[in-house]
C-alpha cells in the first residue's frame, strides 16, 4: 500500500500553522520545490524553516530544481499562471531537473512527503506539476493541504 503524496502552501500562514498541519497529516518528509528557499515571511527561508521540521520531527529537503525559473514565477506574480506551465515544462527536461525528479519519486515512495511552495492555491502553483510527474511513475493518490 502506498502512502499518499502531500503539497502545501504557506502564503498567508504561520510557520506554526503550517507545521501543525504537516504533522496532524502524518507527514514525515517536506520537500521543498521553491527555487529559491528564501521567504520574506518569518520562518520560511532554509534554514528556520529546517530547524522548525526538525524540532517537530519532519525531515526536509530543498530540491532547487524542481522550481520555477524566474520568467515562470514573473508570469504567477503578473497573474498569469497559465503562462507559467509552459516555462516549467521546458525547464523539467534540464538534466538537473531530471535527476531530481527521480531523486523526488524515490523519497516520495518512502514515507509521507509534501511538496512545499508559496501559492496558497495549489491550481495556480508549480507544486502541482511536479505532484503529476511524481505519481505518474508512483500511482499515489495526491493530497493538497490547507494550513
């Protein structure tokens, strides 16, 4: 039986709202698919938001790319998420996208892992993308959750 493979978005959240969330889900992975982990909302960048999992149990890791190229997330902010698939398409065929990919799937096969990003809406995010290339190969349900 596989377990089912998770995303979230944290705009408009806490770090202990999203952290509370992952943890009522049984999530035991995050798996962040921002390109760049930095975040102007407190306890979102890297590193607090790896101490923040750690200290609740959840393991992270920060797949750089598996995230949107900045022509995509210009088009997202312009309101225009439709323009982003196409940008993001073509960036999954890197090489570099590739094998994290694959590295993505493997983990996501292991235990319960969330795919994290910004968008609040997972329809107008990346996240979501990349949850379809996953299962896929892993034929796992998809859950999106909501902080």
């Amino acid at each position: 039986m596989s377990v089912d493979l998770q995303t979230i978005g944290y705009e408009g959240c806490t770090i202990d709202a999203v952290v509370d969330t992952l943890r009522a889900a049984g999530t035991k992975l995050l798996i962040d698919v921002r390109a760049v982990a930095q975040s102007r909302k407190p306890g979102f960048s890297k590193r607090q938001l790896a101490a923040a999992l750690d200290e609740a149990g959840i393991a992270y890791v920060h797949l750089q790319g598996l995230g949107t190229p900045k022509p995509g997330r210009d088009a997202v902010r312009a309101g225009h998420p439709e323009r982003m698939v196409p940008i993001f398409r073509e960036h999954m065929r890197s090489d570099r996208a590739q094998a994290e990919l694959a590295q993505a799937k493997g983990l996501a096969a292991e235990r319960t892992a969330c795919l994290l990003c910004f968008e609040r809406d997972h329809k107008t995010c990346h996240r979501t993308l990349v949850a379809e290339m996953i299962v896929a190969e892993t034929e796992q349900a998809v859950r999106h959750l909501m902080s």
